[in-house]
C-alpha cells in the first residue's frame, strides 16, 4: 500500500469515527437551560424507573431460562441443537416492529392463545408484562448465543476431572463452568439489558404508549420528538448515559477475562 492510499485509509477511517461521535456531542451541546425541568415535568424518571423495572425483570428471567439453555447448546452439535440455536439467533434479525407484531399475533387478545389467555383471566398486550415479554424477545440473543460459546470453550478434560473427583453436575457447572465463563456471561447480560433499554418498536406495538404503565424511556423520547425536542434530547441524554455506564460494565468484563487468562 503506498503513502497516498495509506493517508487516505485513515481519513477515511478518521471521518467514520467523527461521523459517529458528532451526533453525540451535538446531543449534548444543543440543550438549553430550560430543557431538563420541561423533560422532568412530562415523565422523565417515571419513564426511565418503568424502563429499568422492566428490563431488570426481562434480565433476570433471561438468565433463569437462557443459561440452561445455552448449556445444552454447547454441550449438544445434533440437528435439533443447529435449528434451536437458528431459532435463538432470530429475533437478532427481525425487524422490531414485526417482532411486535407477532408478539401481538401470539398473545394478543385475537391472537393463538388469547382466548385461552383470557378464560384464564390473564391480558397480557398493553400492561408491564407486555413489556418485559417484548424485551425478552429481543435481547435473548444477546446473551444466549455469547453465553453458549463460552460454554463450549471450557475444556472437557476440566469438566470429566472434577466429575471423577466425585462432584455432581451441578456442582461442577456452579464451581467450575460458570466461574471460567463469567467475563463473557457479565458481558453477555450487559448486552441483553442495553439491547432491552434501547427496544422501542415491539414495545410500541405489543404494550403500547400508557404513561406511568408502558411508556418506557424510548417511547417517550419518540412521544415528545412530536412537539419539543427540547425534553426529547435530554430523555436521549440520559438513555445514552445509562447504555455508556453497560458498555463500561462490558468493558471491564472483557478486561478482567484478558487479564484471567494471563494469569
């Protein structure tokens, strides 16, 4: 590669990196004093409380159902295994809208099991759990698909010494499998939870915009870009904030695998 292609690489390289950081100090720069008490005063923390209540509830139900999971994805290579982790790997890819949508078709009240869902007394579209359910959705990916690597990483020779040395299964996952894939399980999860922070469309169209029920901090970002962008950047500004101190978290776990594994 010659000098002029090598100058030219990297401005070109240079500008990518100031195209993606300008729309975020411009973020930050147009905001007026006015702003942050008109972001409080139509939801702000309310907004971000529900967000973080239930994408907490959606992590925590994640690592419930998709550690298992993931397990036996790693430790399975049939054909069932294959489709299962192309079923997992789905929602990464369909478009959050039609996410919501059959969401909706699932579970709504016409939809394959509302009339069951109903005769039990159960509503689920437009309510709290309408809204963990649409963040689960989407950010399973996230954490099964890293979380079964790493499990497949772990050396078998491990897994069959402590199993002779008398340890049950369980044991050995707990005492020997999680501890060697925690760098990428914390990561995994910081992920899941920023993909479940930032969901905005399966959210709208399964659960809705109720104020103080559904509303989570995207869609009121999306509610007050209508009329004042004002609140609407500062709702952005503390959505960002949240996402940076995740990938922080991410950060740290992938430091602290670099450095376990050097030692």
């Amino acid at each position: 590669m010659t000098d002029a292609l090598r100058i030219a690489a990297k401005a070109l390289g240079f500008a990518l990196v100031l195209f993606l950081l300008l729309p975020f100090v411009a973020l930050a720069l147009t905001l007026s004093a006015g702003d942050y008490t008109a972001a409080v005063d139509r939801g702000l923390w309310e907004a971000l409380w529900l967000s973080l209540g239930s994408t907490t509830i959606a992590a925590a139900v994640l690592v419930l159902s998709g550690t298992p999971l993931a397990w036996w994805l790693a430790r399975r290579s049939g054909w069932l295994a294959r489709r299962i982790e192309g079923l997992v790997r789905l929602p990464a890819v369909t478009p959050p809208a039609v996410a919501g949508v059959a969401l909706l078709a699932a579970f709504g009240r016409a939809g394959l099991f509302g009339e069951a869902l109903s005769e039990a007394g159960i509503g689920i579209p437009f309510t709290l759990a309408a809204v963990v359910l649409a963040q689960l959705f989407v950010a399973a990916p996230f954490f099964v698909l890293p979380v079964a690597d790493a499990f497949r990483e772990v050396d078998d020779e491990l897994l069959w010494t402590a199993r002779s040395l008398g340890t049950g299964p369980a044991a050995v996952f707990f005492r020997v499998v999680l501890p060697m894939s925690a760098p990428t399980f914390v990561g995994g999860l910081a992920m899941a939870w920023a993909r479940a922070l930032g969901e905005f469309g399966a959210t709208l169209v399964f659960a809705g915009n109720l104020p103080g029920v559904t509303q989570t901090l995207p869609i009121a970002i999306y509610t007050e870009m209508e009329g004042d962008l004002g609140p609407a950047r500062v709702m952005a500004l503390v959505l960002l904030g949240f996402a940076l101190l995740l990938f922080a978290a991410l950060r740290t776990a992938r430091v602290e695998r670099v450095l376990g594994k050097r030692t």
